[in-house]
C-alpha cells in the first residue's frame, strides 16, 4: 500500500502541467547593418545576380568570460527559474557577420538570407548566397 501511495503521488506531481497560452512575435531587421549599399534579401537568387558562395555562420548563445567583449551581443536569462545568464548576438551582430563573410567573395549582395534558431542548442544560424549583379550583356 505505501508503494503505491508513492507511486501515485510522484505521477501526480510529475505529470505535465497545462501549458498557458501565449503569443510571442519575433522580427528580424534586414537594413540594421553597418554596410551602406549591401543588400540582404530573403528571396532566391535570380539571373540579375552571380552566385559567389553559400554563406552560414552559427552563433552559439552562452556565457562569455568575466572581462570579454559584449558589442553586438544581448543579455537573456535561461532556465526555469530564469536565474542563468546567457549572451545572444543581436540582428546587427548577425547582419554584420554574414555581410563580412560575404564580402570576402566580393559580394554585394546576401539573397536567400535565412536566420533559424535550435531552442534545444540554443544556436542561431543564419545562411545566404553571397552574390554579385551580373554584368550587362552587350
């Protein structure tokens, strides 16, 4: 009998809890970069432009050493008591990482720019194709 009154209580305090309904919006701002004249485009590539490279670039969110560097990163808190603090690279960090990736092919163009986010690694990856205008036929 007290075997089973433990086994009825352990399920009843680890069951599922009803999840409460939310909304969350997230965005993503293509102009917030430091690159004038560098297009970030979400739309396939198309004959008006080169194919230079695929570019992906994986940011891992996590905790950094007490004196690093936190430009272009973002403070958030993990864990079911929220009592973990973590750093995020901010829409800027990003932008501007995949833009010097993609300039290293001389690119001026990012099209097919994707950025998704892994909540079990807690990492974001963002990929594109680095392009080019092509040149005017003549």
């Amino acid at each position: 009998m007290k075997t089973l009154i433990i086994i009825l209580l352990t399920i009843m305090t680890t069951s599922c809890a009803i999840r409460k309904y939310s909304e969350t919006a997230y965005t993503f701002d293509y102009k917030n970069h430091d690159h004038p004249g560098f297009v970030i485009s979400p739309s396939p590539i198309d004959t008006r432009y080169e194919a230079l490279a695929d570019i992906r670039v994986e940011f891992l969110c996590g905790k950094i050493k007490k004196d690093a560097d936190t430009t272009g990163l973002v403070q958030f808190t993990h864990g079911t008591t929220g009592d973990i603090i973590l750093y995020a690279p901010t829409d800027r960090h990003v932008l501007n990482r995949c833009i010097e990736e993609a300039k290293k092919f001389g690119a001026t163009t990012l099209l097919s720019f994707r950025l998704t986010y892994d909540n079990l690694t807690l990492t974001y990856t963002a990929t594109g194709i680095a392009a080019r205008p092509t040149s005017p036929s003549k």
